[in-house]
C-alpha cells in the first residue's frame, strides 16, 4: 500500500505562492563590446566598423530622444569624437548618454576603450510621470523584465544583441520585503527564466556573494564545441537588493560602479574571444602539420625512385613551391597563436586591476575572481600547452624544405653534369672531324663527280669525329666514378 506523504506549507509560504513575484524598479543593463579597430585593418574596413557601432543608437529615430537618425553628416561628427590613442572615451562627449523616447526610463552610453568600441543599454521599463521623469518605484511583476528585454532589443534595430567581441547582461531590482536566502535565490530563477534564452539554471550557476548590499547571482553558458561563439556564450549578473534599503539609494550607488563594470566585463569578453580565435588559430595548425608529415613520406619515396625515373624531379620541385606556401601560413599562424596568449595574459591582468578597483570602492567581490583563476588555468595554459606542441611543425617544415631543395638541386646538378659531359663529347668530335678533313683535303685531289657524302674526306672526317668524342666521353665518366 503506498504510502501518502503529507508536506506542511506555512500559511506566508502558500500566500507568496499564489502572489506573483515583485520587484520594486526592475532593471536590465546590456554590455555590448565591437571593434573598433585591429592592427592592420584598411580605413574602410574601420569606416565599416564605425557606422555600425553607430547604427546601434541612431537607426531609428524613434527610438532616440534626438530624433537623430544615422546619415553621413551625423556619423562624421560622431566619429570627430574618437580618438585612436585613448584608452577611454565618452563618446557623446558632456552629454556622456542618449535616452530613450519618452515615456521609456532608459538611455544608451557609448564608450571607446582603446581599440574597442563599449555600448551599455539600461532599461527600466515606464515612466510614471514622463513629463517630469519620475522613476516608476512601485513593486512590478517580474514577467516586466522579459518586456524590458523586447525593449532592449528594439532599441538596438531589432537585431541580434551580440557584440562581435561579446556581451554582458545584469538584472538588478529591490525585493519587495526581506526574505530567506532560499527564496531570494527563487526570485533569482525567476529573473533568469524571464530573460536567458535557453535557461538552465543547474547547469549555468556559476557563483554568488554580496555586492553594494545586494546578493549577486552570476549565470554562464560556458562555450562548448566553440563553433558559434555568440550563440554558446551567455553570461549575465543578477542584483536584488534587500527590501530595508531606500530605492533611491540604490538608483544612485549602481552608476557609480557602471564605468568599472563596463570594463570589467570587456576584459571578461576579451579573454573568451580571444580564446575563440586561438581555437581556429589552431585548427588551421593541425592541418598543415598533417599536411608536413605527408609531405616528409611522399620526399622520401621521390627521392628513391629520382635514380631511376628523371620525371620526379618535376614532382620534387612542386612539392617544394607547395612546402614554402605552407611555411609561410604555418609560421605566420604559430605567431598569431602566441600572440594570443599575450592577449589574454594582458586582458587577466586589466580584469585584476578592475576586481581590486571594485573592491576597495564596494567590497566583496570574490565571486567575480573565480573566473580570472578558471580563464588562467583553462584558456592561458591551454594556449601554452598548444604552442609547446605545435612549434616543432616548424622546425619540421624548415628542414622538410631543405632535404627537398638539396635533393634537387643535386639531381639537377647530376643532370647538367651529364649534358655538360654530351656537349663536350660533342664538341671534341666536331673539331677532330674538323682538323681531319682539313688534313685529307690538304693532299691533291683529282677531280670527281662522285656525291660528297660518299668521299673520303667525309668518311674520314664522321669516323674520326665520332671516335674522339666517344673516347672523350668514355674519359670523362671514368674521372667522375
């Protein structure tokens, strides 16, 4: 007989069930990181990359409280305010943001970080009163944050919210009273399941503590096969506060820790990214590496059969036009690769700097660390461990093409050797034939109708010519043995 368990729900607990969960000022910020340039890129590839930046804010005209849309006019005055040997840059200058139109509580604020371009997106749904712009601070349903979302999205012409190098999304809000960390923690999946594309909060957890009074929860769809960089990553922040706290307190600590963030996050987003060029970096390595290994096989069978069968000299010499293309990428990929260890290296050491500059100002942040110790020990080291293995393909491949252009080129020498030895053959006879028809035309001759080729003179010349040449030959074959 199956026993019937009896679960005991308090009163206050069956009440908060049946309630919709609430927020007070429901907030979602994006981090949105592009290029701005790379080493090497062409104006108009920059030029590209400017204009997109920019139609990310001004597409639309109704979605800007400028009523500005992008033309050539505007993106060049936009662009005057970039510069290329700053590290930071407010973008639109003393007005630093862009609002939204009006009744919508959010901006955009753009910012050049060196060679990156940084877009932070903040919505918080209404105003109550949008004349006068008054926050709205009454308790809201938590499905207002999937709303917020579409909003978010709209803004940015309605198009994929991903940055080319990466992106950042936090949710922040006010409980709407205090509660147990168990269920602030629901609230948390709450929040996650309203925003996240394809939530799974097992799976994605990756960490929590307190930040400005706020419980923090951090969610990470790590990349996996690392064939779609943008679909695969998905890391968001999110902030409830505790219900004790003022409202407006709150409004005014978080934009004091937004630059920070802002540039926290671009480390963050850097480092996977440039982790994600080295994967395809080493892709292409592994194939040309194969590549050499085939070609060091097929050298040593050419090489063998180059004694009896002269047509593979042809052979050897295509190989080796191929050889030279494929040390060229192969040496050029094997940089890059380092490269991109120095990269992340840099980019860990900036996140640190960050991580100490909120904690001095905010306090804990320890929460944030775990991923700098994972990206060291995962992505740096396995750079390393990449490099270490890879580079000896090229000192395979520099000795690969000098076994095939010394076989060569002896091949090629023994071959002049034995023309040079012909024409000298040659050669001797002729002027033996020469020297011997002068001799017999020297003695009188009668005359005689019979055809030249049938005369002595000519007879005598071709034998004696033909004898000195062979015997000449003959001697130098037998000094070259």
């Amino acid at each position: 007989m199956a026993t019937t368990i009896k679960l005991k729900i308090s009163p206050t607990q069956t009440t908060r069930m049946k309630e919709q969960i609430q927020l007070i000022y429901p907030t979602l910020d994006l981090f949105i990181y592009d290029f701005r340039e790379a080493l090497g890129d062409r104006e108009k590839k920059i030029n590209s990359s400017q204009r997109e930046f920019w139609q990310k804010i001004y597409a639309n005209p109704e979605y800007n409280f400028s009523s500005k849309s992008l033309d050539d006019y505007l993106l060049e005055k936009l662009v005057d305010s970039e510069n290329s040997n700053a590290g930071f840059v407010e973008l639109l200058g003393s007005k630093q943001i862009e609002k939204f139109e009006l009744p919508l509580n959010g901006y955009y604020y753009p910012l050049q970080l060196g060679d990156t371009y940084a877009l932070q997106i903040n919505c918080s749904g209404y105003y109550t009163d949008d004349r006068q712009q008054i926050p709205n601070s009454l308790p809201q349903d938590i499905s207002k944050l999937k709303e917020i979302k579409k909003q978010i999205i709209a803004h940015l012409g309605g198009k994929s919210t991903q940055g080319k190098i990466g992106q950042t999304w936090m949710v922040w809000g006010q409980l709407i009273e205090n509660l147990p960390a168990l269920e602030v923690e629901n609230i948390a999946k709450k929040c996650y399941q309203e925003i996240a594309p394809s939530p799974d909060w097992e799976r994605n957890y990756y960490g929590q503590g307190k930040f400005l009074g706020a419980t923090v929860f951090e969610l990470w769809q790590q990349p996996s096969g690392w064939e779609n960089l943008s679909k695969e990553n998905y890391h968001l922040l999110i902030l409830l506060f505790p219900h004790n706290l003022a409202i407006n307190s709150i409004r005014k600590k978080i934009p004091n820790i937004y630059i920070e963030l802002i540039r926290l996050f671009c480390y963050r987003n850097k480092i996977i990214w440039t982790y994600y060029q080295s994967n395809l970096v080493k892709i292409r390595l592994k194939e040309n590496y194969a590549w050499v290994q085939e070609a060091v096989k097929k050298v040593a069978k050419l090489t063998k059969s180059l004694r009896t069968n002269k047509t593979k000299l042809q052979q050897l010499q295509q190989l080796l036009t191929e050889s030279l293309s494929t040390l060229a990428d192969y040496a050029t990929d094997l940089r890059e690769l380092n490269a991109q260890a120095l990269r992340i290296e840099v980019s860990l050491e900036n996140y640190q700097k960050r991580l100490k500059q909120l904690e001095n100002n905010n306090g804990e942040v320890q929460f944030l660390e775990e991923f700098s110790d994972f990206a060291r020990e995962r992505y740096w080291r396995q750079i390393q461990s990449d490099y270490a293995n890879l580079n000896p393909g090229l000192t395979l491949l520099e000795n690969l093409l000098r076994t095939i252009e010394g076989t060569s080129n002896i091949s090629q020498a023994a071959s002049d050797r034995s023309l040079n030895a012909t024409v000298v053959a040659i050669v001797t006879g002729l002027a033996i034939s020469q020297i011997s028809v002068a001799v017999i035309l020297s003695q009188p001759q009668t005359v005689s109708e019979t055809f030249f080729v049938l005369t002595p003179a000519f007879v005598l010349s071709v034998l004696s010519g033909a004898i000195a040449g062979l015997i000449v030959l003959l001697i130098i074959r037998f000094f070259r043995r």
